[in-house]
C-alpha cells in the first residue's frame, strides 16, 4: 500500500537522473498486486539518452521489473544502457532469477537505484554484484520518494510488522453517521470509487470490528466497476465471536474463503465450528487488560504469515481508537465530507475516552491535503 497519489507529478525535476527515476517510480506504482513483494520500477536509457525499455513488477511470483524492462528493449539494445531502479536488484533466487544477474548478461554500463532493499538478508548484495561485474552503481537517487512508495515492505522487512492504514470519513464536524446510525452516504461517489481503488484494491486486508459488521452489514469487497479488482482478507475483530453467520464477511467467506475471526478463547468452540463450516478462518490472539482481542498480538500474527504486508483499518469509532492507542497504526487517511451532522449523540471517527490534556493528543504529520471530487482527503503519518 502506498499514498493515496503519487507526489512525484507535482514536483518537476531539473536532475536528467531524478527526471528518469520518478519515471521508474511512477511505472512501479503500476504494480499495485505485488504484495507481498515491492513494487519496483526500472527504465533503461541508451548513451544517447533514449529510453529503450521499461517495466515493472506486476504482482508477485512474475518476473519483476528489470526483466520486463530488458524484454521490451530491441535485442542488445540494453547494452552499454543505464538502468534506473526504484529498489536494489535482487540477488537470489526464488520464484524468479536473480535480476542483478539479468542486468550483467544484458551488458548495462551503469545502474541507478533509488533504495538499497531493506531485507538485512540480502541488503547490498545486488549492488555487490553489479560492481563486481564492472558496472557503476549510483545510489539515493529519489530515496525518499522511494521509501514513501515501498512503506509497507519497508516496515514489514525491518520490524515483521504489517502497514496500517486507518481510513475514515466523516462530516466536516467529525460525526461518522447521524444520532440514530445511520452513516450511507457521508463522502460522495468520487471518495467512495478512491477507497476501492487506490486503497482496498492495493491493501492485503481490511481490519473491522464486530460492531462495525453488525451496524453496517459490510461486504468488504473491492469494486471497481468494469475493471478487475483484488479482494483483500477481511479480518473481524471478535474477542468472543459473536459475528452473525447471515452477514455479508461470512457469506462472502464461501465465495473466496478470506474471510478470518480474529478472537480469543473466549469464543466458544461450537462458535469456532460454525465460522469454519462456512468457510471462515479463525485467529486465537492473545487478550489485553479488558479481555478484548489484543491488537498488537493481531499484528504480530499477521505478520508471521507473510502475506499480510499492507492493511486497512475501516472500522468504528472503539476499535478505531484502540489501533491508535496501541500504536499499530502507520498511516491514517481521512475523507472530510462538506456536511454537518450535528448533535452530540453522533459518534466520531475515534471513540474511547481520549486525550485527558492536549499534551497528550496524538501526534500526526501531515503528508497530503487535496480534494476529492467535493471531499477533502488528509493523509498524515502517525508517530
């Protein structure tokens, strides 16, 4: 998962090596399946300056970027090129060949590349390669741009930990449905097709509550109209399973079977049964001090599967506060919708009890601010 647009179109460039990299990150902002892998990018330019080829990594067990890049290039018209990488080529093999080893066959002269991988495993070693076969290797080109787009392979890489994202919406005086619940719609049909596209579409899943499931009934699903999209895992936070088997998740669960309870053994076994009968997963996680599914061992399991690498949050006021309390959440993107609701019994996006003094209030720093047809969309990071 990355930011909601790239910034790259925003910033023009005078550096001809930045100019070619933003191209190469534009292109792997492309492979928005590739989780659990990046998403990589790579342009090939002649001595001449011509572009020659270009790729990027699809989604994940395809070849990745530099390979697509050298099969769309004429025969030996990659040699003496320059190619620019958004991220350190690989170095070992797995589903695909090293591609640290394809640029040295195709002859490239030099290599730019945006970020060395973070993997420790393997950290460098791509770089070692390239000059050990003679080639000039430039390093940091765009760094920046580059760690923002890969954030979510980044943290897993270094801490085993999934990307959170919290996604809200509310009215412009932070209510996220009326006093009586209801909530359909807040932000409008150009808001509602954005959270599809560039947030459900590119996340691994979606975390929700019970409550959530039992106000809204939600299907979780990725709709893209006519295009094709990816439905992600919904995850319900359930401490004693009580998700009802006529909603939306669990039916859908027979459907793609990834649908998953994440609860405690509070739940009962027969309530495991049913869940599993209609094709649900079920998640044991450990419980914090009021007996509820502790969302940082969530995490922690969600990483260890490794195919969990960037998720969202879409959930109520309780659960969302308590992402935020227990530090999990990397990202938050809030839909501000130029509606008043009113009232003081509507809920906000972030329920619990809060900040007792404004020392305490969380702190956010903010990435983006731009409109959404008649919404505003905020993206700010958590620290």
């Amino acid at each position: 998962m990355t930011a909601f647009r790239s910034p790259l179109s925003l910033h023009p460039y005078s550096d001809p090596h930045e100019r070619i990299m933003a191209r190469a990150l534009r292109l792997a902002s492309r492979g928005r399946h590739a989780s659990p892998n990046p998403m990589v990018g790579c342009v090939l330019i002649s001595p001449d300056g011509a572009v020659v080829g270009a790729g990027f990594h699809p989604r994940a067990g395809e070849p990745h970027a530099e390979v697509w890049a050298l099969r769309s290039a004429a025969p030996g018209a990659a040699r003496g090129a320059t190619a620019y990488v958004t991220l350190e080529p690989c170095s070992h093999c797995g589903r695909t060949p090293p591609c640290s080893l394809a640029l040295v066959e195709a002859g490239v002269s030099s290599v730019v590349i945006a970020m060395l991988d973070p993997d420790t495993r393997v950290s460098g070693r791509g770089v070692e390669i390239l000059r050990n076969a003679g080639i000039d290797v430039t390093l940091g080109v765009l760094e920046r741009e580059a760690r923002e787009l890969s954030a979510a392979y980044i943290k897993h890489r270094t801490t085993g930990l999934p990307w959170f994202v919290l996604k809200t919406a509310a009215s412009l005086d932070g209510k996220i449905a009326t006093r009586s619940g209801d909530s359909q719609w807040i932000t409008s049909p150009p808001a509602r097709r954005a959270v599809h596209r560039q947030l459900r579409d590119r996340c691994d899943a979606i975390v929700t509550g019970l409550g959530t499931v039992i106000a809204d009934d939600p299907s979780l699903t990725t709709r893209l109209g006519a295009r094709s999209g990816r439905n992600p895992w919904r995850i319900v936070v359930d401490s004693r399973g009580r998700t009802p088997l006529e909603s939306r998740v669990v039916r859908q669960a027979s459907v793609d079977g990834r649908t998953m309870i994440a609860t405690t053994e509070q739940c009962p076994s027969e309530h495991r049964e049913l869940f599993e009968r209609a094709g649900c997963h079920i998640l044991i996680c450990s419980q914090d001090v009021e007996g509820r599914v502790s969302l940082p061992d969530l995490a922690a399991r969600l990483g260890t599967r490794g195919d969990m690498i960037g998720v969202l949050i879409e959930t109520g006021g309780q659960l969302a506060a308590s992402a935020l309390n227990s530090g999990i959440v990397d990202r938050w993107t809030a839909f501000l919708a130029p509606k008043v609701i009113g009232g003081d019994a509507a809920p906000g996006p972030i329920g619990g009890l809060g900040a007792a003094q404004m020392s305490d209030a969380q702190k956010l720093s903010t990435w983006k601010l731009r409109r959404c047809g008649p919404d505003i969309v905020i993206d700010a990071r958590i620290w």
